[in-house]
C-alpha cells in the first residue's frame, strides 16, 4: 500500500508543476480586471491610490476581498504615473454636524490649513470629509475620501499634489 501511495505523490508533483502557472495566472486575472471609479468610490477607494498602497494595505487589514477590491481600483506605478499628477486648486469638504466625529482633519483645518493658499474648506451637509482637486481652470478633475486620514498624510498628500501657489 505504502508503493502505491508514492506512486500517487509522484503522478501529482507534475500536475501541481503544470497546474501552478494557470492557477497563478487566474489569481492575477482578478487584481487585472479593474473596477469602474464609480464602484471604487462607493467601495472607499479612488484611482489615486498606487497598487504598492495595496500592498502595504495588505499588512494592515486581513480581509483579502477587501484587498482585492483595492487592487481592482489602483493605479500601476510608472514614469509617467499618477504620480507626477498635480493640481492647481483643492477644496476640503467636509459637513459640520459630522466634523467632530474627525479630530484629525479639524486639527488640519485649525492648524494647517494656511499653509495651502489654494485650498479651500466648504461645509456641505452630510458631506464626508473629502478632497475635491481643481485643474487650473476651476474644473473637478478628482475626489478623494479622506474620513480616516491623519492630518500628516493630509499635509504630505497636499505638499505632493497641490500646486503652492493659489490660482
């Protein structure tokens, strides 16, 4: 009986061998297929974040479908990525009842906020905190959620994105 059971193990080694490039390939079919902004933005993600966000998401958060929804809403880092993306004007949107329940982007906005001159706070009710960015002609051009971000990464993402100058 002992014969038979290796010889099984030696009959699977060369399935599995020849079954891991497909089942590799079909899990990368889904961080592929992406997601319309539509959808990423319901789910809380935008077109904005870099896939090498996800992975670092990843470490943070065990849940893998939500992972995976993130990989089907990034971006893919390049030379000419979306990172080199710049914008002229950004709005802070925020709804007033709800600012309390957000230390971290009150403290940017009684703090902070001069250091921007081309952004802008507007309270809108039922808003959640958001970035609206503005192209040089005053056009929206991307909103970004921002409920769960810490006032440095509001800062550094504002340093990166949002031209110093106001327009």
């Amino acid at each position: 009986m002992s014969s038979f059971s290796s010889d099984r193990s030696i009959w699977n080694f060369p399935v599995l061998l020849f079954l891991l490039p497909i089942l590799l390939v079909s899990g990368k079919e889904e961080t592929i297929s992406k997601l319309s902004s539509e959808k990423c933005e319901d789910l809380g993600f935008t077109g904005l974040a870099l896939c090498s966000d996800c992975d670092t998401f990843a470490e943070y958060v065990k849940d893998q479908e939500l992972v995976s929804d993130c990989r089907k809403c990034c971006t893919e880092e390049s030379d000419d990525s979306i990172s080199k993306v710049t914008y002229s004007a950004v709005i802070l949107e925020v709804c007033m009842r709800k600012l309390m329940f957000y230390p971290d982007i009150v403290a940017f906005i009684e703090e902070e906020k001069d250091q921007f001159p081309a952004m802008k706070v507007q309270y809108d009710y039922g808003s959640p905190p958001k970035l609206i960015l503005l192209d040089g002609n005053g056009n929206e051009k991307e909103t970004i959620r921002i409920d769960n971000w810490k006032r440095e990464h509001i800062r550094q993402f504002l340093n990166e994105k949002v031209k110093l100058s106001a327009t």
